[in-house]
C-alpha cells in the first residue's frame, strides 16, 4: 500500500468510527515534548511515534512514513499525534454506508425536501420506466428550514435557484419536512407557494455550464388539505440559523452536507444521508475551477475528509438530488455555512476537484429582507 493510500485508509478508518481529526483521540500515556529544543521536530516526537503505533497495531515504519505525508501536508506534530493515536486495524468491523451515514431521528430537525406530487400514472405517461420508486421519481432538491418564528402553519425553506423557477410555484410542488425517509409517508408536507430567486441569477441554458452567481432561491410554503393536522416536535422540525460569519476555511471548520442524492453511480436511498466535508482554500477552489473572485465571494467550495487527506476511497460528497441542500458545521450549534450548487458529473471520491456551494453569508440581508417583508 501506498503512503497516499495508506494515510487515506487512516482517515477513513478514523471518520468510519466516528472521530475527527481536531480532537484527541485519547490522553498520551507520556508527556508530548513541548517545543524549543535543538533536536528535529521528527527525532523529537520520535519515541511517542513508536509508543503510538504499539498502543493502536501500527506498524512502526508506516508509522513514521505518515508523519513525513503529514508533516509535509503542514500539520502540526500534535495533530499528526492525535490522528496516529485513532489507526483502526482495518480488519475491525465498521458500517458501510456508501454515499455517506444515515442521519438518525433528530440529527437534521432543519432538512426539507422539495418535491412534486404527481402519482405514479403522471410519470408512466410521461415514459419513465415503471420499475423506478415512487419516491425517486417525485424527488427534486433538497432544502434548509430558515422561517423564525416557525408555527407549523407556513414557513420559509432555503435552496438553491436552479431547482425551482419562480413560475413553479402555480403548479402544484411541495415542500417536505420532519422526516429521515421519504419513502414511507412520514413528516410534514406543505404546498409551495412562492418562490423568489435572487436577482443575480441567470438560468444556463440547457447543456450549458453550471450558474456561478447567485444560486440561491427562497421557498414560502403554506398548510394546506394535504398537511398532516398538528404541529411537529420540535426534535423533528426546527429551522437552522444562518451563518454570518467568515469563510470556513479561515477558522478550520469542519462541514457536513446531507440530502437524498444519489449515493454512488445509479445507487439511491430514500433514507437521509450525511457527509463529512472540508473546507477547500480560495485559491485552491479557483485553480480547479477557475472561479472569478466576483463569483467566489459568493461560494465555499468543500470536498471528503477521505480524499482531502490522501487519495481515492470512493469518498462520500454532495451528488445528484443533494441540490438545494444544507452545508452546515459540524459542531453544535449548527449554521447554515452553505447551499449545495453544483460539482463533478461523478459524484463521488474519484476525483479532487471540490464541490460547489452558495455561501449563504454572502446572501444572508436578502434573505432577512425578502422573509421579512423588509
């Protein structure tokens, strides 16, 4: 095995258990040297290298191997320790989920859904092949719960602009919360009745390359005949916070973006599903796809944890029907950072170009005013 692979099938062995690399993983059993000797950063933190490896079953070459990968990446000597001290034998059972982790009841109280009603005989006389699921065939986009003051009546959801055309809103779509699995007639569903784009965005034309400005669309939705009577739980339903604040990746956050995208090449799942981002500097978002600054102060770009830290593991990402989605932070409490827009054909870890994402900072006063009335 390769160092890339090697340090890849560390990382993924971390986020399978559940770790993240900005937080010990455990205590270090003897003192980490502390800085300002004469010896090299390398033969300094050399005897905790070789104690780590035996503590977790590493063996002690590609131990040291990966502190060279980590240490050329730039991380610092106590992050590549605390990230050797999570090694999982790769032989230890871990849940496969594919395209990412199935979010658990609760996980996502601000996830929506924005779908079209129409029964299996619309589609069938449209041509789609009558073996697909109901479900995927009235799945649309994603969506973010933003409305403050939200009683369960109507509302306001975030997404991004290339789902819905304000036109949309006369004929019939739908907006779906409060549930993990849109396949079995759980949650809440609302009849949209306004959809408002932001002003700089340009439809492409079909075929056309992906809009760069301003895909952003706001969703009012509205109880109607079909809506499930009472209010839901607030564990279930809850709108999220925008964030306001500067670009992730100038204060090194972790991100998760979820959805009901497809989850690997013609592979879906009506249960709701989470990946583990990073944030992807400016420079190196602009080198792969050449984003004009005018457009990159309106977009964070992010990719897998798993590919950003090695190579190729068939990373989970954002991918076809995560449009519209939330990019949030991981830590609690969580923000809305971004909105999922646009990424490579491929969908998934194969290749390192980042995904796309409006950055909802960026658009935060016009959401205000528009939800407002302002």
């Amino acid at each position: 095995m390769t160092i890339r692979k090697l340090a890849a099938a560390l990382a993924a062995w971390m986020l399978l258990a559940g770790a993240t690399p900005d937080v010990p993983a455990r205590a270090p059993s003897t003192p980490v040297p502390a800085g300002g000797t004469d010896l090299a950063p390398k033969a300094q933190y050399a005897h905790r290298v070789r104690e780590i490896a035996r503590e977790v079953g590493l063996d002690e070459a590609a131990a040291s191997e990966l502190w060279d990968y980590y240490t050329e990446m730039g991380l610092p000597p106590d992050e590549i320790l605390a990230m050797l001290g999570r090694y999982i034998p790769p032989d230890t059972p871990m849940p496969a989920t594919g395209g990412g982790r199935p979010v658990e009841r609760g996980g996502a109280p601000y996830q929506a859904q924005i779908y079209q009603p129409w029964q299996r005989a619309v589609f069938d006389r449209q041509g789609f092949d009558g073996n697909t699921r109901l479900w995927l065939l009235q799945h649309m986009c994603g969506a973010s719960l933003i409305a403050p003051g939200w009683t369960g009546r109507s509302g306001w959801a975030v997404t991004a602009a290339h789902c819905l055309d304000p036109g949309d809103a006369k004929i019939g779509y739908r907006v779906r919360l409060g549930t993990n699995n849109v396949a079995d007639g759980s949650g809440f569903s609302y009849l949209i009745d306004r959809v408002v784009w932001h002003r700089d965005y340009v439809k492409p034309r079909p075929g056309g390359p992906p809009a760069r400005h301003g895909d952003i669309a706001l969703v009012h939705f509205v109880a109607d005949a079909q809506t499930r009577r009472g209010t839901p739980s607030r564990r279930d339903v809850a709108p999220i916070t925008l964030d306001r604040g500067p670009r992730p990746e100038e204060v090194e956050e972790f991100l998760a973006v979820s959805g009901w995208g497809l989850t690997g090449p013609e592979r879906s799942t009506s249960r709701l599903m989470e990946a583990r981002l990073q944030p992807v500097p400016e420079a190196g978002c602009n080198r792969e796809w050449r984003i004009s600054d005018a457009a990159h102060s309106g977009t964070v770009c992010a990719m897998s944890q798993l590919m950003a830290l090695g190579g190729s593991l068939d990373a989970p990402r954002s991918c076809k029907g995560d449009s519209g989605g939330p990019l949030v932070n991981r830590d609690a409490p969580r923000r809305l950072i971004g909105i999922v827009s646009w990424n490579f054909a491929g969908c998934r870890g194969d290749t390192e170009k980042p995904g796309v994402y409006t950055r909802v900072a960026a658009y935060a006063d016009w959401i205000g005013s528009v939800t407002t009335g302002r």
